[in-house]
C-alpha cells in the first residue's frame, strides 16, 4: 500500500500539470440552439419566481389601489437570481396598472390556471369585474396585452411559464422571445391555446430552452394584444456552478493517473 500510494503520489505530480492545462483549454459548450418546452416538467427547472413574493396581492372584493404594480419592477428568484419585470404601459387610460391576483372561484376572479395559482396580469378595464346575468357569453374585457419583459441579472438556460390571454374560447397564439446578453435574437418559439374560466389548471405552457446559459432576456406576447396577458409562476433554469465542471475534469484526469497506475503495477508483477 505505501508503494502504491507513494506511486500515485508521483503520478499525481507529474501529470497534475496536464490536467490543469486541460481544464483551461477544454471550453464551456458554447451551441446557441433554442427549442419549445411545452410541459414545465420538461425544462428541468432549479429555480422559480413565484408571483406572491412581490407582497401585492390584488383582492376583487375589496379593491386597493395600493395593491396594483408599476410597470416595472425587480423581482427575486427563490435562489436569489435578481431580475427585472417591464410591461408595456397600456394605451387606453381606462386600464388598471398591472397586479397580481390569486385565481380562485366566485367571488374570486377564475381563470384556466390551477385554483390558488398567482397570477401576473398585465391590467384590464374595471367593467371586467362587474358579474355577468346568468346566460351570458364568457366575458371578452379588453385588457393590457403587454408584452412582458424579463431581464435576468445572470444568464440562464431555460424559462418558461404557463400563459393564458383573457379571452375565453378563442383560439390565440402565445410567443416567448429570448436575447443573448448582447441583445442577439436567440429564439422565439409559439403555441396556440385556448383559455377559459374552468380553474382547472389547462393554461398552456410555454418555455424556451438553450444549449449554452445565455438567456439574459426574454418576452412573453400574444397574437391577442388587446387583451389582458397573464402568466403563473416562472420556472427558471440555472447554470450548474463552473466549479462542479472543473471538479469533474479534475477527477477524469485523476482516473486516468490512477488507470496508469495500475498498469504499471501489473507489468511489475508480470
């Protein structure tokens, strides 16, 4: 054992150079591809932005004006990424600012998230909110279609959110635009979905995926600007830390002193 030990010793010394220099020559993956992700599972998400977290939450029943949102905002992810939220100022002064709201049945305002889902909602005209006879159509609001701009203090690979335009029972198609740190077009991807009163979590969702953590901004939009956007909370994908990288070339080249190693050790004996 202490041969074998003194042997890796040696080893170690003598090609530890090689690994470092390995580690700084082998580049990061640098593909820019970007592609659709239309179930949250999917995008493999570790970090989220959860609308609550704002601390203004918006209440039908008893309206305060205190309640509604700037245009823009900073938000915090849950693991501490900070970003930056701009919507669009709506061009009719009849709209309310944006605000968040928790979806919930009547009296609460319903939507085809899931029930107690917060919601980010980019402003709507009050009448909205007056209920309608029984036996009327679904209510068609205008409302502040956006867009909504996400900025992100630190690259990511991935984000995604389920989205829904308050119009019922129309067909409406939603687009996630993503930018580069430079401001380069990476991407945009789109679904068509349809949205509804039903509270039963069927808001479609739209994410964005990269190859490479060079998502610095991103856009949520719809075929539908004239109508109020909406979207649930934001699923975001951070770079795994450079650290675990180097560590794992560290230890591919360890194994391969120790595999060395071993093949000197069987010539000995043979």
């Amino acid at each position: 054992m202490t041969y074998l030990s003194n042997q890796l010793t040696s080893y170690f010394i003598k090609y530890l150079p090689a690994i470092t220099s390995l580690i700084t020559v082998i580049p990061l993956p640098v593909q820019a591809a970007t592609f659709l992700v239309t179930e949250r599972a999917a995008l493999t998400s570790n970090d989220e932005v959860d609308w609550r977290s704002l601390g203004k939450v918006f209440n039908p029943s008893a309206p305060n004006f205190s309640d509604f949102l700037p245009n823009s905002f900073s938000a915090t992810s849950q693991k501490g990424l900070s970003l930056n939220v701009d919507i669009a100022p709506a061009n009719n002064p009849r709209f309310t600012p944006p605000f968040v709201f928790q979806t919930l049945p009547s009296p609460g305002i319903r939507t085809n998230f899931a029930i107690g889902d917060f919601i980010l909602f980019g402003g709507i005209d009050p009448s909205g909110f007056i209920p309608l006879p029984p036996g009327s159509p679904d209510p068609r609001t205008l409302g502040n279609g956006g867009p909504f701009t996400i900025s992100f203090d630190k690259p990511v690979f991935g984000v995604g959110t389920q989205i829904a335009v308050d119009i019922s029972n129309e067909q409406v198609e939603t687009f996630i635009t993503a930018f580069d740190k430079a401001d380069k077009l990476l991407g945009t991807v789109s679904v068509f979905s349809t949205s509804s009163l039903a509270l039963d979590n069927s808001a479609v969702f739209l994410g964005i995926r990269s190859d490479s953590p060079n998502i610095s901004r991103i856009i949520f939009s719809s075929s539908a600007p004239q109508f109020g956007l909406a979207i649930n909370h934001v699923s975001i994908v951070l770079p795994v830390p450079e650290g675990s990288y180097t560590l794992g070339i560290l230890a591919f080249g360890v194994s391969g002193v120790i595999w060395k190693l071993r093949q000197s050790k069987i010539k000995l004996v043979s």
